[in-house]
C-alpha cells in the first residue's frame, strides 16, 4: 500500500558527519557489494571496462566547496544515499504498491516483484536517492541494509548497514532517531545535526553533521617576523640585495 | 527532465484523442452511423494509441496490470482507473450512436467528463511533482485541459469553439512560461540541497563519478534550455496562432481543417518537448547542474 503509516514505531537512519567524511568513497563500494549479492537484483553495471563505464549504485559521495565571503574554501565531502522520509514523497505517488515505508522501523523499500520501472518515484524523489537498474527495469534504493541489520546469521558488529561497518573516518553512524536517548539522537542533539532541502517537507529521518568552520588564519601571523635582522643576517641581506 | 518521445507521444495524442472522444459524447458534431464510426475511430486510435505507447516508457511493463491498485494515494494509478472507465463508457455510448442510431444523451455525457478526467488525473502526474517547480503549478491541469479541449474542437469540426479554446490556452502557455522562468527551482539551491550555506556559496568540487547515470540522464537534461525561445515561437505560432487564424478568417474546408490541425499537432509536439526538457528537477542541484 502506497499510503505512508501515520507514524512509525522506531526511526531508523543514518548520521552523516560531514565533518569527518573524507571522500574515499568506502561505503560506496562496501555498499554496491553488499547489495548486488543480496536484497532483490543485482545492481548491474555496463561497460565496467570500456570507455562509458555507468551502473546503479544506492550510495554516492559528491564533493563540495563552500567559499566564505573572506578567507579560505571549505571542501566538504558528502554521501548521498535515501534519507528514508518520513513524508517520503516517492511512496504516495507509486501506481503499483511496489514502494512502501515499513511501520515497525520507517525503513522506505521497494518491493521488485510488484513494480513496474514507471520512474516516477525517481522524479518525486528531491534528493536523487532513486535510480531504475538498466538491465533488471526495476527501481533501486538503499533499503538501509534491513537484510543486515535483523539478520542473526551474522556476527553481532556486522549487525548494522554496510556503509556504517566500513566507513574508516567513523563519519556514519546508524540508529533510532526516534529515541532521544539513542546514540546518533545524542549526536544530532550535540552536533546541530540538520535536513537536507527542508523547503520541501519531506522530513528526511537521516541527518547531516555539518563540518566545524575552519579557523581563520590572524592577520598578525601573516606580518614578516624578522624586519629588523643583526649580524651575519644583515650583512647577508646587504649582500644579497648588492647583487 | 529527459522528454522521452513515448511520454511526449502519450500526452500529446491521448489528449487529443480524449478531446475528441469527449465533445463526441455531448453531440458535436452530430453525426451518426458510419461518419460517427469514423469520428470514434479517429477518437479511440489516438487515446488508445498514446496510452500504449505510455506503456513502452516502463522498464518492467509485465507489472503495468498492478498500476490499477493504488487509487488510493497515486495519480498514476488514477488516471489507468479513469482511462479505461473513460473508454469503456464511451464505448456504449458508440456502439448505441452507430449501430442502433440511438444517442444516449447520459452516457454520452458522463463519458465525456471522464475522458476530461483521464486528462486531468495525467496532468496531476506532474503537477503533484514539488520536485519540478515549474510543473508544480495551478496552469498545468488547465493547460492540459485546454490542450485537449482545443484540439479536440479542431478535430471534432468546431471552428468557432476550437479558436476560443485554443486562443485561452495559448494565454495560459505563455503565462505558465513567465511565471516558470520566474520561479526557477522555487528556492531550493545547492547551499539548501547540501546544508552549507551557513559556510557560504556552495560550488560542486568533484562529482561522485565520473560518467553518465540515471540520474542525470533522467534529470539533469539540459539541450532543451538553449532552444527554448525558438521553440516556445514554435509552440505559439504552429499550435496556436496558424490554428486560429486559419478558423476564423479562412472559410473551414477539409483542406484548411487538415493545415489547421497538422500545425497545431507539430506545435503542440514542440511545445510538449519544452514542457520536459525545460523542466528542471531539484536533484541536480547535487550535480550543479
Ligand atoms: S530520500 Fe528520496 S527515495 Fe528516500 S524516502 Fe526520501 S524521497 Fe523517498
Ligand atoms: S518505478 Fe516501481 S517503485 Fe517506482 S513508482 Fe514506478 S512502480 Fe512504483
């Protein structure tokens, strides 16, 4: 049913601490192998050798720059993958049912056997989160590992999505937003963790940590340090300055 | 966005067919027999027509049957409702006006209203899209509507009506193009799409790979936006004005009907085509496109 629940009973989703993210791309790939092997079909990829090398992925990490009005650029390194709303804007507009957001946990999936590759969902979507597989017509997302994350037959650390377990900066962190007392609510709480486009009221469930501003370099310690050189550095800049 | 030739296709030809179909059922023109056979042939092949070729725009369409279940919350599924209803009513009320000789004046009517319906219930496809502001707008149901209507008037032999019609909607067309241009991306930016702004003026560094994907194939289209005024020219001058002149100065023979009509069609194509490739998604924001 592509009606959303009126509520769920966990918020489960992912913290992005843009402040430490990197950019190795990490998560990408740990992502793109988890997924390819497990929930629905694989995420194909054409020409992987060739010149036009394309292919669905469910997690992308863009790289930006914030410049201030004085002073240095910020780059900031920033995955991107579903934000499982919880006005997920793709669920009400699916003509099959395929797309659905699970009342226990939020978690936003696409059922395959049920959709049909109409796209649409892709275009209600505002962050990009959605991409139609090419070879398998049915449209892909990041189901936040939930063949992950209840799954027993794993060990207990490996219990959690792919992206988090292989991140090596710690930049994701996964959990119950809707718990106040859960780990990434205490960081979202403490970080000023924030929604992306909230203009358009979708009430992502994941958050941004935004990067910490850089320290501004003095002016002072930009002055020349030695105006006034003694001894062997004075005759030395007269002679120099001689030739 | 990507103006796929299906979809254009669909939009385009359904509406007119639709158009037609609907001033059929309130009588106009009053025609019986094998004229109205003609009529309801013309009427069905370009409905039935454009939502087959809607149906070549899936990736999975052995799931197209499932489309009928989600009324509840979907346009899409909406309008597959409405359509076949649409269809179905109209075909009663055909096969009583051709074979019998026997107007059913209800049916005929509430068959009209639904295919006016099925127009609506696509142009809501769009319109609920607050990812695309500039469809995202109240002219896009009229626009439809008028599109439908007006062609319907040119091919169902009603000059008088289709230059009204046709003369309000090119109005609208250039009131709903001021007012997108104007809107842009409806104060979603690239500082709004990444959080940033607090820092200062968000620029993209590096995409996150290095070829094409869906989603900039799908929604990153851009070849469209250089031609725009030529063809918004194009869309005015073909769609509209010709149609209407041609209406209501010329007297209407079948060979000023036919010019009237393939101009509209070849405008309405242009016009169609700008509707989607002009149209920007919010998601390339991410791209910096
Ligand atoms: S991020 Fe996009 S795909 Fe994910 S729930 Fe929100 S609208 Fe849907
Ligand atoms: S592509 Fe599939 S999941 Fe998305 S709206 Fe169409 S049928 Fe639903």
């Amino acid at each position: 049913m592509t009606t959303l629940p009126q509520s769920t009973e966990k918020k489960l989703g992912l913290v992005i601490d843009l402040d430490t993210c990197v950019g190795c791309h990490a998560c990408v790939v740990s992502c793109k192998e988890w997924n390819t092997s497990n929930y629905g079909a694989p995420l194909s990829d054409i020409d992987a050798y060739g010149a036009e090398p394309h292919g669905t992925f469910l997690n992308r990490v863009h790289s930006f720059e914030a410049q201030p009005e004085s002073g240095c650029s910020q780059t900031v390194h920033f995955p991107k993958s579903c934000l499982h709303c919880e006005d997920a804007p793709c669920v009400t507009v699916c003509p099959t049912g395929a797309s659905y957001k699970r009342e226990e946990d939020g978690i936003v999936l696409v059922n395959e056997d049920d959709c049909m590759g109409c796209g649409l969902c892709a275009w209600a979507c505002p962050y990009g989160a959605r991409e139609l597989d090419e070879i398998f017509g049915v449209m892909k997302k990041c189901t936040l590992c939930v063949d992950r994350i209840y799954n027993e037959n794993i060990p207990e650390e490996d219990r959690i999505p792919s992206c988090v377990r292989t991140c090596p900066s710690n930049a994701r962190h996964f959990g119950d937003l809707s718990n106040p007392e859960s780990n990434v609510s205490k960081l979202v709480a403490a970080r000023g963790g924030m929604d992306l486009m909230p203009e358009l009221g979708t009430k992502p469930v994941n958050k941004y940590l935004p990067p910490r501003l850089k320290d501004q370099p003095s002016d002072a310690a930009l002055e020349p340090q030695h105006n006034d050189a003694k001894g062997l550095f004075a005759w030395l800049d007269k002679a120099l300055e001689n030739i | 966005m990507h103006p796929a030739p299906s979809v254009i296709a669909f939009t385009t030809l359904s509406g007119l067919g639709f158009g037609l179909l609907a001033f059929l059922g309130i009588g106009l023109p009053p025609v019986t027999g094998w004229v109205a056979f003609v009529f309801f042939f013309l009427g069905y092949a370009l409905a039935v027509g454009g939502l087959l070729a809607s149906v070549a725009h899936l990736a999975n369409p052995k799931n197209a049957i499932k489309a009928f279940s989600q009324w509840r919350s979907s346009w899409l599924s909406r309008e597959g409702i409405v359509a076949v209803f649409a269809l179905l009513v109209m075909t009663v009320f055909a096969i009583a006006l051709i074979f019998f000789g026997v107007r059913l004046r209800l049916v005929g009517l509430i068959g009209a209203l639904l295919c006016l319906g099925t127009v609506f219930t696509t142009s809501m496809i769009y319109t609920q899209l607050k990812t695309v502001p500039r469809w995202n707008m109240w002219t896009t149901p009229p626009v439809f509507i008028l599109h439908a209507l007006g062609g319907g008037a040119l091919l169902a032999g009603q000059p008088r009506l289709a230059a009204v019609l046709l003369a309000s909607l090119g109005a609208l067309m250039v009131w709903a193009w001021i007012v997108g241009d104007e809107k842009g991306r409806a104060g979603s930016t690239m500082e709004t799409a990444t959080g940033l702004g607090h820092i200062g003026k968000v620029r993209l560094l590096e995409p996150p790979h290095s070829g094409e994907n869906y989603l900039l194939k799908e929604m990153a289209y851009q070849v469209g936006r250089k031609h725009a005024f030529k063809l918004r020219l194009i869309a005015f001058g073909l769609g509209i004005v010709l149609p209407v002149l041609l209406m209501l100065l010329l007297p209407v023979t079948h060979t000023t009907a036919l010019v009237a009509i393939l101009a509209h069609l070849v405008g309405i194509f242009a016009g169609r085509w700008l509707f989607f490739a002009e149209a920007e998604h919010v998601q390339a924001l991410y791209y910096g496109r």
